[in-house]
C-alpha cells in the first residue's frame, strides 16, 4: 500500500473528520496514532475498528491548545515508533456568536485550539521530520477562512491563520523535502454540523454546486493523496473538498 511502514499522527481523530482521516491512512498501512481531547471511549473505538481491519492504531489524549502537553505526546510517539512521517492537524472547535455578543473566552478557545494547537504540533512533529528529511503535514483548514462566514469571525480567523501558516512553513521546510499543505473542506456531515439550525443547514446547501453537505470519508481520501508520495511534487497548497461552494 501507499503508506506502508509510515507513522501518522492525526489530532482530534476520536470522530468525524479526523476519524475517517486515521482509518483511510491505516488502510493505506500507515501506523496511526489517534489523539483525542475528552472523547476516550470514541478514540478507543476507531483505534479498535482499525485494528479490526488489520491496521495498526493507538490512541493519545491531549488538547492541542496545551504546549506542554503536545510535546510529551510527540515525544512518546517518537520513543515508541522512531520516527514521525505524517502530521494531519485536525482538531479543531467552534464557538459561533455574532461579534457583539462574542465573548473574550469564546474568540481564545477557538485560537487556542484551532490555530495555536496547529504551532503546537508543528513544531514538535517538524523537529523530527527535520532529522529524517522527511515527511508531510496536512492541517485542515475550513472555506470559512476563505470566504469567511457571518457569526464565525472566532473561526474564520483561526483556519485563515492556518492557511498563512501552512504557507510559511512550506517554504520554511520545502529544502528537507517536507511538504505542507492545508485543505478546505466545505460542509462536512459530522458532530459539527449536526449542531447547526436547519434554516443554516438548507442555505448552506443553497450555496454548493452539488447540493449536498461532504462526506467525512470525501475529505480523508484527499488527506491520504497530500500526505503520500502521489502529492510529491506538491506543497502550500489549499485544496478545497467543498462541492464546488468556493470555486
Ligand atoms: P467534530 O466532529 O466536532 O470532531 C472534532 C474533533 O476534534 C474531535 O475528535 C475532538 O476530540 C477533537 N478536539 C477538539 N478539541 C480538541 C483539543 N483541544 N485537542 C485535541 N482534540 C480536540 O468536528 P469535525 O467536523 O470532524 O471537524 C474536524 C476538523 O475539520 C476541524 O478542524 C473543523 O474545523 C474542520 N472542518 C469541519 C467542517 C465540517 O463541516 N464538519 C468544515 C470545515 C472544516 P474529543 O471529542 O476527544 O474532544
């Protein structure tokens, strides 16, 4: 398979989005490590549905907005499998408000979680692909960075900040031969949407060429091409898995 004998690590993997990205890697034989927040017993089901599968899954708890945290998980992963070849920052939360009733705390949770947690990781997992010459980071992002998206200027902020990221340490990194790119997803159906009214719902789908939300398993397929040698040639870049919304 594509990613035999290659270590991934993919944050907020215990469901939705990140949990069909670690069972696409894990089927292309990668080894998978599953972190999650507070959700155990989710994260112990994928890792348990991969290995069900043949795959090779372990589960590590830590929010991604704890530096200190992020690098003892990164540091274990390293002593345990030798070496770190795919990093899908994943995790990722949503505090929606209009910006006169947004609260100071609801703007720094989603920074600290969704962008702040992305350095966090990056660093960490850059250190050790530095040393192999090798590897590929994919952090998702969201078309709310791109377009932007009324009562969301908290979330906005933090995936158009992960796409500036994702391009500056691109450049840092491409001599090593480490890529790093982002994807875009548009409305995916998990947890996150679940929550959304439905009067949000049928204009969201008002505003994409095919008229349905994503599928979880749609964005993992592309996080499995940019995180394999297939995407070699390819780094910076911002691939929309969105039905067309932000064309
Ligand atoms: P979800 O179903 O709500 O799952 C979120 C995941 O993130 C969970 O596994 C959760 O783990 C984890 N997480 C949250 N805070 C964390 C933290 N501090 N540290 C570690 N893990 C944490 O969300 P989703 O829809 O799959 O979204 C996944 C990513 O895609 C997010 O970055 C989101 O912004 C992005 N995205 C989603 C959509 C969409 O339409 N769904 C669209 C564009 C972009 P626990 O349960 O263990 O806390």
């Amino acid at each position: 398979m594509r990613l035999d004998g290659k270590v991934a690590l993919v944050t907020g993997a215990s469901r939705g989005i990140g949990r069909a990205v670690a069972k696409a890697l894990a089927a292309e034989g990668a080894t998978v490590a599953i972190n999650y927040n507070g959700s155990e017993e989710a994260a112990k089901q994928a890792a348990a549905e991969i290995e069900a599968d043949g795959g090779k899954a372990f589960i590590c708890q830590c929010s991604v907005a704890d530096a200190e945290a992020v690098e003892a998980m990164i540091k274990e992963v390293i002593a345990t499998y030798k070496r770190l070849d795919i990093l899908v920052n994943n995790a990722g939360i949503t505090r929606d408000n209009l910006i006169l009733k947004m609260k100071e705390e609801e703007f720094e949770d989603v920074i600290d979680t969704n962008l702040k947690g992305v350095f966090h990781t990056s660093k960490h997992a850059a250190r050790q692909m530095l040393r192999q010459k090798s590897g590929s980071i994919v952090n998702i992002s969201s078309i709310s960075g791109v377009m932007g998206n009324a009562g969301q200027t908290n979330y906005a902020a933090s995936k158009a900040g992960v796409i500036g990221f994702t391009k500056s340490l691109a450049r840092e990194l491409a001599s090593r031969e480490i890529r790093v790119n982002a994807i875009a997803p548009g409305f995916i159906e998990t947890e996150m949407t679940e929550k959304l009214p439905e009067a949000a719902v049928a204009a969201g789908k008002g505003q994409i060429p095919f008229g349905r939300f994503g599928k979880a398993e749609e964005v993992a397929k592309a996080v499995c091409f940019l995180a394999s040698s297939d995407a070699s040639y390819i780094t910076g870049q911002v691939l929309h898995v969105d039905g067309g919304m932000g064309m």
